[in-house]
C-alpha cells in the first residue's frame, strides 16, 4: 500500500481516508487481515499512537474489527462497504459540482458532457 | 499515565545571556516528541540539562523522578550532536563498548540493525562516510532498552533515504514504556512521527501539544505553524 499523507488535516484522519479508500477499490479485500499497528506504522512512516487512533476510527465504524488473538480484519459486511463506496463517491461528486457549479455550468450540461467525454473514452479518442 | 520528564521552572544562564528562561514541562512515557525551534532557541541546552552535561541555574529537573546523575543517566539514552567516538574504533569494539557501559544495551538487537544495514562491524569508524557513521551512532543509542531517548538533532547530516531509515529505526523500536525526544529544525520531515510537539522560541516554552491537536484546531500542518510562529 503505497500512503499519501501531505495534507494539513489530522494524521490519523488521512491514515483512515486511505484506508477506506483501499477497502473501496479492493486492495484490502472483505476479511483480510491487516498487518500488526506497528507493521502498518513503519510502512506508513506515522508514530505507532497515530496509526492506532486511525485504527480505532476505522473499529468504530465497523470496518474493522479486531479479534483478540487473531489480530485485525477487513469487515466481511459487504453492506457495510457498499454504503462507504456510495459516501464516498457522493462526496467526490458533490466536491465536483460545486466545482463545476463556479464555473457556471448547471447539471444537466455537466450529465451531457460527461456522457459525451465518457463516450470517447470508450472510443479510445 | 507516568511520567518520564518533568521542568519546574528550569533556567539555565550564561553569563547574561538567558539560554532557558523558566521552562515548565511534563512529558509523558510512551511519546514521540518533536523538540522545536530554531537554531539558537534553546534545545540542545535543554537536552544538555536531561543529560547532567549543565546544571541549571534555577528550577529543577527530573527525569522519572531522579535528578540528572548516575541513576538518571542509566534510563536516558543519549544521541549528541557530534559523536565522541574515536575515529579508529572498529563497529564492533564500539558496540562491545557499549556494552561494558550501559547494563540496558542489547547487543543481538545491534548486529541485527548492523546487518540490515549491510555493514561490516570490523569496519573502523574512520572508513565509514558522515552518514553512515551517524548511522552507526543512532543504533548505538536506539540498542538500549532506555526509558528516555534523547536524539539531538539525528537528521541533520543523511540523505532523504537515510533519514527514512533513521525514523523507520525509531518507530520500530518504539515501545510504550519510553519517550523519544527528537530535536530538529527539519520539521516536514518528521512530523509524521511525532506525537507531540515543543515550540522553543528565544529560550521559552511557546508551544506543547499533540500534532494531530495543532492540525484539527489550526487547519495547517506542523511545519506550517513553525513557519509561522519564526518567521524572520
């Protein structure tokens, strides 16, 4: 997993956006195990507390759960995971109109386009 | 939770000039803590009092309750800004040295990070470029199963890719009984590490908080305030 963490937002919060992001796209499929806080936290190079806390968020939201002995897994809900991807990609769309939205271009010309751009690209234009 | 450091209104002068001025502080066991400011502000004076190499001019210092001495020193681990070790000394007569000294070091734990290194121990110090040598130094110091870590300054000289070695090497031998006190001026490239952060600006104490604290309530990184806070 290759980590980002260049914004000014709180460490730990950009430790949980990349985690859900990968849980999103499948690169921690449902019921994986995740490597031990510390082995995580040398990969990322973050303090052992931060990826912990990040840890900690995700358990709070189900997406993780720790067993005792076995260690920490990816949540088998897929549910779960189908709510977090439509969030998620609520959020990027949202983030996007508002964009487009300043420029003064109103929905349904923003829908026309992507469709008409979506098109090419499938073209291989 | 226990503490590891405590400041009681510590100064310490030099002559006239004010090096600390009034300094109270508590640090927790099981922190990374960032030591911040500029050059001349204040920390290594600071880490020379954890380490009994200067006596305060008033106000005291503890260090797991124990005034800087003999007791204090076996618990506190102690990386200088230059190293003391003579230039002829071989690796692995320099781990043995450490061993005689320190009853905490672990010298298994030593050629395993020697090794992953690829370093040969009967090299002399001599031979071995600035960089590695530091390198040599930082595993001397993070062998010890000390409570209290004082890296003045570890980054200063290594390139980007020894400096991710260095804080690989701090973050895996973290443990939750000891602090690590990592003095720098090169703030972006560790604040990732960090859990707390001390400002010292002009010998006092102007900040200490969580990392993660200071981004949610001032929206910027740590780097960032620092820029802020000592812009010339």
């Amino acid at each position: 997993m290759q980590w980002d963490l260049n914004s000014d937002k709180p460490v730990y919060l950009q430790l949980v956006e990349q985690i859900q992001a990968g849980i999103i796209s499948g690169k921690y499929r449902p019921g994986d195990k995740l490597p031990s806080v510390r082995e995580m936290a040398a990969q990322a190079m973050v303090n052992p507390n931060t990826m912990q806390r990040a840890m900690s968020e995700l358990e709070r939201e189900g997406l993780v759960y720790a067993n005792r002995t076995a260690g920490r897994f990816i949540t088998s809900d897929e549910e779960l995971i189908r709510q977090l991807k439509k969030r998620y990609i609520t959020q990027i769309i949202n983030d996007f109109l508002e964009k487009t939205g300043q420029l003064g271009l109103d929905t349904d010309e923003i829908i026309s386009l992507i469709n008409e751009i979506a098109k090419n690209k499938n073209k291989g234009v | 939770m226990s503490v590891i450091l405590e400041c009681n209104s510590l100064t310490k002068k030099f002559g006239s000039v004010t090096a600390l001025n009034n300094i109270n502080l508590n640090l927790e066991r099981g922190k990374i803590i960032g030591l911040l400011g500029p050059n001349g502000s204040g920390k290594t004076t600071l880490i020379k009092l954890i380490n009994g190499l200067l006596v305060p001019t008033s106000g005291t210092i503890r260090i797991a309750g124990k005034a800087p001495g003999v007791e204090s020193k076996k618990i506190v681990s102690y990386l200088p800004e230059r190293t003391y070790l003579p230039d002829w000394l071989k690796v692995s007569q320099a781990i043995d040295f450490f061993k005689d000294f320190y009853e905490d070091f672990d010298v298994n734990k030593a050629y395993d990070m020697l090794k992953r290194l690829n370093l040969d121990p009967s090299k002399t110090l001599k031979s071995l470029s600035k960089g590695t040598k530091e390198k040599i130094q930082l595993i001397l110091v993070m062998s010890r199963n000390a409570d209290l870590y004082c890296l003045d300054e570890p980054i200063g000289g290594v390139d980007p890719a020894a400096r991710d070695y260095i804080l690989n090497t701090i973050i895996t031998n973290y443990n939750e009984n000891a602090t690590v006190i990592i003095s720098t001026h090169l703030i972006s490239d560790i604040e990732n590490v960090l859990d707390e952060a001390i400002f010292i600006k002009e010998g006092n104490l102007h900040l200490h908080s969580s990392v993660d604290e200071i981004r949610e309530k001032e929206g910027k990184s740590i780097d960032a305030l620092f820029r802020e806070v000592f812009r010339c």
